[in-house]
C-alpha cells in the first residue's frame, strides 16, 4: 500500500469513530481524497453515510501538523466561520474542530464540503456573465468589510493588535527576509519603504487576507462561497482590495471580469466611500512584498524538509517577476506624482 493510501485508511477509521460518536449512529466514511497538502495543514474532501444509508453528507477536514504564525489559530478559524457563518456571510458551515485527545492524531476542522466548481470554471464557460459575476463577488468583499468587527472579536479569539497595519508589515517583511534565496534589491527596498511609510489613523474592517477567484465557489443554484479563512484578521479594508487587485488573468476578478476602474468603482458604489489613491498604493506595495514572503516561504519549508514540489519551484522563479512589477508600481506612482527618476 502506497504511504498515500495507508495514510487516507488511518483517516477514514479515526472519522469513523469520531463522527459515529457525534452522529449518535454507526457511520462510514468514503471517497478521501487529499486537496492541499503542505508542512503545516492538509485539506481532504470526504463523504459521510449515516446508518448504511445512500444519502450523502459531503464534508471537508482540514488538520493541523504544527502552528504557523501566519495562519489563525485553528480553533480561532473555526469560531470565525461560526460567526461569519451566523451573520450570512456565504461561507462553508463549520461542524466539528478537536484541538486535544484527537482521533486521527492532529488538531483537525470538519465544515461542510460546498457542491460547487472554482469561479473561474464559471467564467469559463459563461463569459456573458463576467461583469455581473465581479459585481456579486465585489459587494461581497464589501459585505465582509462591512461586518462589525468588534462584535466579531467578542464572539471569536481573534486577537487585535495595537497597530493592526505595523503588525501586518512586521509578520510579512519578517517572512520576505527571513527566507529570501537571494538578494532581491527590489524586494528589499519595498519592505524598507513599507516600514518607514505605515499609514495612520485608517478605519479598521474585517477582512479576507486572500480574496481572489480560487477562493470562491459557485454551485448549480447559483450561489457563491467564499473559503480560505487562514489568513483573516482586522486591518485596512485597502489591504484586501489591493490582494484582489494582484490577480488580473482573463478569469480573475480584475482583468477578467472587471476592470480595475470598475472593480473599484464598484467598491465605491457598494460601500459609500471613495477610494483613496494613495492609501491604496501603499497597501499595494505591501500585496507584492506578501506575495513573494508566501512563495518563498513555502519553497523553503520544501527545501528543509526534502520534499520541493514543482509548483513550489515555478513559484519561486517568480520571485524576480515580482521584482519587476514593484518596479513598475513605484514608476507608475512617481510619475503620477511628476516626480523624475
């Protein structure tokens, strides 16, 4: 037996006999199959039968294998899903989270697995709809801005910095140096310029962390859920936009469905309030130098473990790619400005 398929029958007993103990009724498990996988969490999707019965109850488990500091405590994710879930927020139901004495030998989440297809199938294959489609998934992003946040830390463990903006571009310009292959000058002098410029006084929200196409799912009735809540905290609602406003292929929210212009016009219309350039490019800056702290990060947990995937690998080859987009960004800006360089 491959050590893949040893390790889904270890899984699928443990479920067993958590989930026959939580259902009240004999269980079984089927159809494991692992959807990400890396040194800090899996995900697998599964079916649940209750009582030999045919109905189906699909699920999704998410494990932990250690605490990474850049993702929300496990137990803290699945009190924000209950709550965001509560609020009608579309997001998947969370069912179970075991922190301690577990079954299958890890902290582990089980939600509700969504019959759905990523939202870029859906662009695919109904282009006529991409405006309406980015306007939905739009004031959906808005929604979650719009969530009372302090309420929300009362009903979660969901910690608040002293300065939720100085606390971001610490934990990522860390992450960027801390794994950085090479020198990336470019790279280098964005986290310089992130730390001497932090914006103050900004108004605070609720926000994804990582809101793009990927992390959305439509079903055949039409709805769309978002996933992908590792990376959620308070801060700047400008952060979350300019995170979207990184992704810009034919199937993503900006460049395939809106424009940008429209994309924050949009944002505008919904939440009453004009964008403001500036802060925006800040929080811009910041998106790339995060995008870069991920990938390498992720490279270099490969690397220490021998196990560098070749999706990590082209990742990292990305890295002096990024670079060059920075560049163009602070050109970009200081043209804007009529500064010469």
């Amino acid at each position: 037996m491959s050590p893949l398929l040893d390790q889904a029958a270890t899984l699928r007993s443990g479920l067993e006999i958590f989930l026959s103990g939580e259902r009240g009724c004999p269980v079984t498990v089927s159809g494991l199959k692992r959807l990400t996988g890396g040194t800090s969490h899996e995900t697998w999707a599964f079916d649940l039968h209750e009582n030999n019965q045919s109905d189906v109850m699909p699920l999704v488990l998410r494990r932990d294998f250690s605490a990474d500091v850049l993702d929300l405590e496990l137990g803290t994710e699945f009190s924000l899903l209950q709550a965001l879930y509560d609020d009608g927020i579309p997001v998947p139901r969370p069912l179970y989270c075991v922190q301690t004495e577990s079954p299958i030998e890890t902290p582990f989440m089980i939600s509700e697995r969504l019959d759905g297809k990523d939202i870029r199938k859906e662009m695919a294959a109904n282009p006529e709809r991409a405006v309406s489609l980015g306007e939905r998934l739009t004031d959906i992003q808005a929604s979650v801005h719009a969530i009372d946040w302090k309420l929300l830390i009362a009903k979660t463990n969901l910690k608040l910095p002293e300065n939720p903006a100085a606390y971001q571009v610490d934990l990522w310009t860390k992450t960027l140096t801390d794994n950085l292959i090479e020198p990336e000058p470019m790279l280098s002098y964005a986290a310089s310029w992130l730390e001497c410029h932090l914006p103050h006084d900004v108004p605070l929200a609720m926000i994804h962390g990582d809101f793009k196409a990927n992390n959305l799912l439509f079903d055949s009735n039409g709805r769309i859920a978002v996933i992908d809540w590792e990376l959620a905290h308070v801060g700047d609602p400008y952060e979350d936009l300019a995170f979207t406003l990184l992704w810009t292929t034919r199937f993503d929210i900006v460049g395939g469905m809106l424009s940008r212009e429209a994309y924050l016009h949009c944002y505008e219309k919904t939440t009453g309030q004009k964008v403001d350039p500036e802060r925006l490019f800040y929080w811009q800056v910041f998106a790339w130098v995060k995008l870069a702290a991920i990938f390498l990060k992720g490279f270099c947990e490969d690397e220490a473990n021998q196990s560098a995937r070749p999706a990590r690998i082209m990742l990292v080859r990305a890295i002096p790619w990024i670079s060059v987009q920075l560049g163009k960004l602070f050109a970009e800006h200081h043209e804007g400005q009529g500064v010469k360089i």
